[in-house]
C-alpha cells in the first residue's frame, strides 16, 4: 500500500503541476490585456503631454533666435504587450507547486509625421477666428486668450509688431494690458461675464414664391437639403428667405455695474455704447470695409456695440510669446539673438509685453524643479515650478494650434519599433 495515499500533504505528482501551471498561465493571460491597460496608459498619456508641451516651448524659444517653428506630431502609437514562461519540467520544490520564470515584454511602436504642407499652413499660418473662444475659453476667463491671441480690439492696439520673428521695433501695450486687466477685475467680482447665444443670419435674401420651381412656397427637397446643412426656409407672406442658425459670443454687464468707475473706463477705452447690458464679440473679417472712404476717414470711431477683434495666427501668436523668452548676456552681445528698440528708437526691453501673461526663464545648467524645461543652445530654458499662468498660456496655445490643424493629413510618416 502506497504510503502517500490519502495523505493531504503528500508531493504532488510531477504531471499534475505541469498540468496546473498551464492553468495558471492560462488564466494569466485572460486577464493580462486589463493589466496592461493599467500599467501602460497613464505613462504614455503622461509621456504624450510632456513632450508636446517640450515641443511647444522650443518652438517658442526658436522663435525668439529668429528661427521657424517645427512639429513632428505622433498620430498613433502601437503596444504589444507579451507574456511567457520559462526553464519549466524540471523537478520543483518540496514548498513550491512549480518552478519556472516568467517573462513579461512590452513593444511599442511609434509612427511620427512632421507637420508640413497644408496642414502647417492651417495650423499656423492661417489666423484663428474670434468665434473659438466659444470653443476653447477657460470658463468665464478670457483674459489669456485676448493677450495672446488678440492684436487689437477696436483700434486698441497689442503690440502688433511683436508678432515677426524679425522684427526689431517694438511698439509698447501698455494701453491695451490695462484694458484686459479691466476686463479681468470686471469678471472677477461677476459685473462682465461671456455668453454664447444663437441668431438666424439671412443666407439669401427673400424670393418671391412665384419665383421658386412649382410657384410653392418651400420646396419639399430644398427644405430637406438646407436642413442638412444647417439651413432652414422663413416664409412670411409670399416671400421665402433662406436663413442660417450660427453661435455668437457677447459680453453681458450686470445693470447695477453700469456705472461702475472701471466699466465707465473700459467704455471710453474701447470707445462702446454707453449703457448697453449687452455687447457682441466678432472678428474683423466680419467687418464690411469701404475701402474708398477708410483710408481718408480721420474722424473718431463711433461709439460700437461690438467688440471687434483682429486675430492671429498660430505663428503670429509663437512669435509675440517668443519676447517673454530670457536670453543669456553673451547672446545678445555676439548678435547670437537680437536685440529690440521702441518707436523712439531707444532700447527696448521685449519682455514687458507679455509681462504677467508668459515667461521663459534660462539658465547653464538644467533647473531642478521644473516640468517643462528644454536645452537649446547650450543652455537650459524653462517656465518655474510656481509660474501657473505661463505653463497655462503654453498649453492653451498648444490646444488651439492643434484645434486649427487638420487632423490626419498626408505626409511622411516615420515608424520607429523599440524593442
């Protein structure tokens, strides 16, 4: 009689833990893809945003040595996540249900594309449109975008000179910051506030129903294509418009603010209506132009009920941020990085024009506490671990610049394996 037998702590036998490893490894494998998942998707998101945030700031820092901005963007990225087991058969410890290694490979696979073409173009070269602050605006706070992105608001000009990368005369904005920082502390206490609202523009102008194929009012198969496209018929009488719903973004003021000493100054700066409770926000693209009476026309602007804005570009926009970049004493003397003067001719310290709005601070060596920090030039550029509202403006403009570019266009992809 086996001695072993009906004994619950007898040594298994050798095909029973092969067999029960192969169990084990089977039901490894059903859960390993979750496994992955968590192991692995944090770390390339946090990888992802801190290189295109690097990316970002040396394109800015680039600028500022009078040299063009480039982007490799990373459309996809492949994973193959393996799990194996290894040296199995042989005989396993006494305390041990079996012996063997197991090996666990992760192989990504990274396909570059560098932005060029008309995808660069778009994303930079063509001028954002005032209408994506409905789209992008940081809650009720706007203030980021008008300095960044904004050259003038009803003549009140940002410095339009600072956004070539060749310029060397810089007009000051001093005018321009105090109307935002008025903007600022008026929605700060809740007296100015953006809202979005809808109105039906007219598409086409009213016809006549005898003039419409059939003589009907609203044709059947126009009425459903218009309704497609977002356009919708308004009959009135016998006539037909063609009208279309589109977003606008207005300026509401609380009635009790109206004669409130900072929004009175903010009216006369911006030269608007007085005792309006609401003002629309436009580009100047919308703005019809008679180009016959503009150039000799040098009376004052009429009060408006508009706040136009003329809007940058993406490049326009790298280019005025490139002034709050520091550069190293030795730069500037060999000409290695220009130098600026005002319209007086004097020197001009660029930096005052996107004081409290975004900063590069440089140094030889790398800083120690800084999440965005790129060398370039033998030095080390960064924004400081306490400079909120700079690390806020490079991401806000990294988010719109990506906005305006078209996604998944044509170009040279570059796959790289790492194993």
């Amino acid at each position: 009689m086996n001695a072993s037998h009906g004994n619950p702590f007898a040594r298994p036998h050798p095909a029973v833990l092969v067999t029960a490893m192969i169990a084990c490894c089977a039901a490894a494998a059903g859960c390993m893809g979750s496994w992955a998942i968590r192991g692995t998707r944090i770390h390339y998101n946090e990888s992802y945003s801190d290189t295109a945030s690097k990316e970002m700031l040396l394109n800015i820092v680039r600028m500022r040595y009078g040299e063009s901005p480039s982007f490799l963007d990373l459309p996809t990225i492949t994973t193959l996540t393996e799990a194996s087991t290894k040296g199995l058969g042989g005989q396993p410890p006494a305390d041990d249900l079996f012996g063997g290694v197991f090996a666990l490979k992760d192989e990504p696979t990274l396909a570059y594309q560098p932005r060029s073409g008309d995808n660069l173009a778009k994303s930079l070269m063509k001028t954002f449109k005032a209408e994506i602050l409905l789209d992008i605006a940081p809650g009720q706070d706007t203030t980021t975008f008008l300095r960044a992105f904004v050259d003038s608001i009803n003549g009140v000009r940002n410095s339009p000179t600072a956004t070539s990368a060749g310029s060397r005369i810089i007009e000051p904005n001093d005018d321009y910051r105090y109307a935002i920082e008025l903007i600022e502390g008026l929605q700060d206490r809740g007296a100015l506030r953006s809202r979005v609202a809808k109105r039906d523009v007219e598409a086409h102008g009213a016809v006549a129903a005898k003039d419409l194929p059939g003589g009907v009012k609203v044709p059947g198969v126009g009425m459903v294509t218009a309704a497609k496209k977002g356009y919708f018929y308004e009959v009135a009488g016998d006539e037909v418009t063609l009208l279309k719903e589109s977003r606008l973004l207005a300026l509401t003021v609380q009635p009790e603010q109206l004669e409130a000493a900072d929004f009175q100054e903010l009216v006369r700066i911006f030269r608007l209506e007085p005792g309006r409770t609401v003002y629309t926000v436009r580009g100047q693209e919308n703005n019809e132009l008679d180009y016959l009476t503009e150039a000799t026309n040098t009376t004052p602007q009429e009060p408006s009920d508009t706040l136009a804005l003329n809007v940058r570009s993406g490049y326009q926009v790298l280019a005025f941020l490139s002034k709050g970049v520091d550069v190293p004493e030795k730069h500037l003397r060999h000409g290695t990085a220009c130098t600026f003067k005002g319209p007086d001719g004097r020197p001009f310290d660029a930096r005052q024009i996107t004081r409290g709005l975004f900063r590069v601070c440089v140094q030889k060596h790398r800083p120690l506490r800084s999440e965005v920090a790129v060398p370039y030039r033998g030095h080390w550029f960064y924004i400081a671990e306490d400079d909120v509202q700079s690390r806020a403006t490079l991401n806000l403009v990294k988010l719109a610049i990506d906005i305006q570019s078209q996604s998944g266009a044509a170009g040279p992809v570059l796959t790289l394996p790492l194993n």
